[in-house]
C-alpha cells in the first residue's frame, strides 16, 4: 500500500440495531498512524458526534482481515458522519455549508488540532440533520501552547517581536481561509 492512501474505510451495519459505523483499516505497517488518528480523536473528544465522528476505538485482530488484495490486522471505528458533502453541493445553501464547515474548524484549532488536510472531500453531510462532520484526522497534528516568554529588562524587544508576529497569520487561520476557500470554488 502506498503511503498517501494506507487506510481503506468500511461501512459496517450492526443487523440488530441497524447503527451503520465506519471501520478504517490498516495493515501491520502503518499501525502506527491508526494509532496517531486514534490519539487525535481524543483529544477531539469534547465535540465528537457534533463537528467530527464519535470515536468507538480500535481492535487489533487475532486472525487478519482480507480484502480487496490486503490483509488489515487493525481497524478504528467511527459513527457514521454523513455521505461526501460533493453529493450535497447543489442542494444546500453555500452560507448555510460555509458557516457550519467554519464552526467545525474554529472548535477543532480551539482544542488545538491543525487538521492539515483541510479539503472538501473530508468533510460529510447529513442531509437528514443538515449538519456538517470533519474526518480523516490521519495526517493531523496537535499543537501545544506557545510557553510563555521570560520576563526581563529585554521585554521591549519582546513585545515588538511578538506584534511582527501577530501581523503574520498563523497555520489555524491559513488551514482556516483554505478549507473555505476551496468551499466556495466548489460551490460556484
């Protein structure tokens, strides 16, 4: 498998309940990205099942799973987040999409995730529900506080540093502006 694409995603419906989920596997090579998603997907917790799928886990199988060619050995499963939204394009309102989509961004960069792969085709629709759901955080990256700067008699030069800075814009505001950007091409 090439390393752009090492997850295969399955819908799996539970008969007794009719619950449709989403189970991505891997094989033993990229392990360790399922788990890198997995960890993202806590740290997504709190807004989980509203701006991105609720997280169920991850198995790792004692018999491998064969198809389409490959062997999965581990998988990570997602509640159902909705059909592309591409399908939705035309049916839907472009504010309504817009300022929906921008939420899902500003309350996944609040809990401090650059999702890094902010394109239309990560993101899902409900048309039942209208809302919008961001996936597929594999490529995702958590991005800690900047500590705070020592105190001393250099403080001036800090500051001015600091506002040079700021008039530059930050990797959440660029991821921000992209994903709408491309949003609004697709809408034309």
């Amino acid at each position: 498998m090439s390393s752009y694409c090492f997850f295969k995603q399955h819908p799996v419906r539970l008969s007794s309940s009719g619950y449709t989920l989403v189970a991505k596997g891997v094989e033993r090579v990229d392990l360790g990205r399922l788990r890198h998603e997995n960890d993202l997907y806590d740290r997504l917790q709190p807004i989980q099942g509203t701006h991105v799928p609720v997280c169920l886990g991850s198995v790792d199988l004692v018999l491998p799973y064969y198809y389409d060619s490959d062997v999965f050995e581990h998988f990570l499963f997602l509640s159902w987040a909705g059909l592309p939204l591409f399908d939705f394009i035309n049916r839907t309102t472009k504010v309504d999409i817009v300022n929906k989509v921008t939420e899902a961004y500003k309350r996944i960069h609040r809990l401090h995730i650059l999702h890094h792969d902010a394109e239309p085709r990560n993101i899902m629709y409900d048309p039942k529900s209208g809302n919008v759901m961001i996936v597929d955080f594999e490529r995702a990256e958590f991005r800690s506080r900047q500590p705070l700067g020592p105190l001393g008699p250099n403080a001036q030069n800090q500051r001015k540093r600091r506002r040079t800075q700021k008039q530059g814009k930050d990797d959440f505001e660029k991821e921000q502006e992209s994903v709408t950007g491309s949003l609004l091409r697709l809408m034309k």
